[in-house]
C-alpha cells in the first residue's frame, strides 16, 4: 500500500513521534505532508523518510475556533486541499495524523477518491474542541473515514460519545522502540551534576528526589500542579520541567515563574526546555510525574518512564487509566489536586524499595504491552484490510 501521511505539525509532539516511527516503516512508499517546518520535518530526513512541506504558513484554524473563525480560514486551506488532492492520486490512501489534517485530508479524498484513514490521537470534547470542530471532525469522519485508529479506549469512548461511528473505530495503543530504552547511562549523578542540580540548588546531587515532569508547557499540561505539590514535600524534593509552549503559550510560562517566585521555590524547580535525550534524564529522575488537568488520550510519557525503569504518579482520567493499575504499577491521583500529587510523591520518597518495585512491575508491563514490533503489525493488518474492503466495495 502506498500511502501519503498528513501532519498538521512542524514541530515533535507525542502525535509526531508516533508518525515518525510509522513512516519509517512504510518509507519506500509512502510521502509525508506537512503544514508546517520546523524539527519534525527535520528528523524525517534524518531517517531518509520522504517528506514535503506542503503550506508556507501556519493554518490559523485553532481547536477551538467557531464557525465565524473556521469560515474566515478557507481562503486558506482550499488551496491546500487542492494540492493534496492532486498529490494523493499517486497513492493508495490519504493517512491524516492530526486534527487539522483530517479536515483537509477528508475533503482532497472526496476529491481524489482515495481511501482515507483517520488516527485520532486526541479526545473529542469540549475539553480540548469547540462544538463547531468537534461536529465537523466526527461528520467528515462518518461521512468519509474508512478506518478511525484511536490510541486508547478513552478516546474511542468520546469519539462514539461525540457521535462517531462505533463501526470505524480501533484502538490501538501507541509503540515504542524498546531498543532506545535498553542502554541508558548507568550513572545517573554524574547527568544530575551536568543538569545543574548541585549549583543552581546548592546541594550534593546523590541527596535531591528528583521529580520529572515530561511534556509541553500548556496549562491543561498542570506543571502548575505539580509546583505547588513541591510546597507539601520535603526541601529536598526538586522538579525538572522538561518541554516548551508548542501553540505560544507565553503568558502560561510567565504564570510558572511568578507562581515559583512566590511560593520560594526558586531553587526548586528547574526549566529545561525542549530535550532529544528525554529516556536518559527520565532515568535520571526518582520520579515522573503526570498532571494533565484534562483527560489525556494515551499519555506517552507514562509509558516511557515505565521503560525506562522509573515510577511514574499519573492523573486519573483518560488514557492514563489504562496504562497504570495504581500501587501495582504506579500511582493515580485524581487530577488538579496538589495535595493528593504531594501524598503519592512522600510515598515514593519515603518508601524507596516499594517504590522500585513498582517500577520494576511496570517495565515489565509496558515491554510486554507496547513494543513498536507489535503495533506495528496491528496498524499493518487493519490498513491492509480496509484497502481490502474498499476494493471489494468498489
């Protein structure tokens, strides 16, 4: 099957991520077509995958743009829709990655009549959606998707509660390479000095609880939860906040700092911004943590920590739910609470042979649930089935 992949995004995000190891595969016929530059398009010539970046600015249209604002874009995106149209002849299937590339992706398959795939790795609510996108996103699909990919039940269950097809929808769980897990740096103080830890905090690496937290700076991410946990752990507890603002979420970095400031926990809490070397500093942390505020539809780096040997306290809601079996594999806490997130850490600090054990069971399980090999075999099966079913239809 030939295949051109839609991404909305120019830069690395968990969606990307996932794309880029599933382009990697289908490499010697497939395109990836992206609506922005930046370092996704980058690593995708890194593994020699072909990649064109296919609009010269920025689509305006926002989750949660209305109607008006969707109209105002269409200027915009037609053209777009033209060109991808016209690229898709040379291929069996359009494979649209993200929100704004199904959009596009569905209406240049009614134009090009070729099979559409849709992979949904987001939850469809008003959470993260305005009503306007979140009707448009399930219509297109119903209407045109043959096959919706979810990446974990939760978001099967809202694409169905949204009005989704319950008949399109599979979920299958994101994969990892297990080889990128297996030779981490064995000595651990020596990055936690490289990091700073023992200048900027003004003590010995060996005696900080390192907590982790892995993700873009965006309120719905709770990096704010997570400090204001700090407050109720011992002095020695510190965070290190891996990740920038994706979508110029300036004003929420600004909060951050001032909410360090007043707390005192300026020595504390440590800013690392964007990292490539994320599994070596997650097994580098005593802990990771996870504070989305909102549903997530899978949660990568609960998985990552896992795989990587170190225990992971997650928020209970979405996705996270089925990747971590609380006190078995890791911890839950409802989400938004600081308190609760400062209990589970003073657990793990406290109670360090517990909390390895913990961390030994869930490496185990996440080898055995999310190998890239797997995966790959299950995303292989159903596109090979759906093209199947279109020829057979048609």
């Amino acid at each position: 099957m030939k295949i051109l992949f839609l991404d909305q995004s120019g830069k690395l995000g968990g969606a990307e991520l996932f794309l880029l190891d599933l382009a990697t595969a289908y490499r010697d016929r497939s395109l990836v077509g992206l609506f922005a530059d930046g370092s996704f398009h980058t690593a995708l010539q890194q593994r020699a995958i072909p990649v064109q970046v296919l609009a010269q600015q920025n689509l305006a249209i926002r989750k949660e743009s209305g109607l008006w604002q969707s109209l105002r874009q269409l200027g915009q995106v037609l053209p777009l829709i033209q060109q991808v149209s016209q690229i898709s002849r040379n291929y069996d299937a359009i494979y649209a990655n993200t929100q704004k590339a199904f959009v596009v992706g569905a209406i240049a398959s009614l134009l090009s009549r070729r099979l559409l795939i849709y992979h949904l790795h987001d939850i469809l609510s008003t959470d993260h959606f305005s009503p306007t996108n979140l009707r448009l996103a399930v219509t297109l699909a119903n209407r045109l998707a043959t096959l919706v990919i979810c990446n974990s039940q939760a978001t099967l269950e809202a694409f169905v509660a949204a009005g989704g097809n319950p008949q399109l929808a599979h979920v299958v769980y994101n994969g990892f390479a297990l080889e990128n897990y297996a030779d981490l740096p064995s000595n651990r103080e020596t990055l936690r000095q490289q990091l700073g830890l023992t200048n900027d905090w003004e003590q010995n690496a060996s005696t900080c609880f390192v907590v982790g937290h892995f993700s873009r700076l965006s309120p719905w991410k709770g990096q704010h939860i997570l400090i204001e946990a700090l407050t109720h752990c011992p002095d020695n507890v510190v965070a290190l906040l891996v990740g920038d603002t994706l979508f110029g979420e300036t004003a929420y970095v600004e909060q951050l700092h001032q909410q360090i400031e007043q707390l005192g926990l300026q020595r504390r809490v440590k800013f690392l911004g964007f990292r490539q070397d994320v599994a070596p500093l997650m097994a580098a942390c005593d802990l990771v943590a996870h504070t989305s505020t909102a549903p997530e539809p899978f949660g990568r780096v609960i998985v990552e920590a896992m795989l990587c040997g170190t225990p992971v306290v997650a928020a209970q809601a979405g996705g996270a739910m089925e990747l971590v079996e609380p006190d078995v594999t890791g911890w839950l806490v409802p989400p938004g609470q600081p308190m609760k997130l400062a209990e589970s850490i003073n657990i793990c600090y406290h109670q360090p042979d517990v909390a390895g054990a913990i961390a030994q069971r869930a490496k185990q399980f996440a080898q055995a649930q999310f190998n890239w090999a797997t995966i790959q075999q299950q995303i292989d099966r159903l596109l090979k089935k759906a093209l199947f079913c279109t020829l057979d239809n048609g």
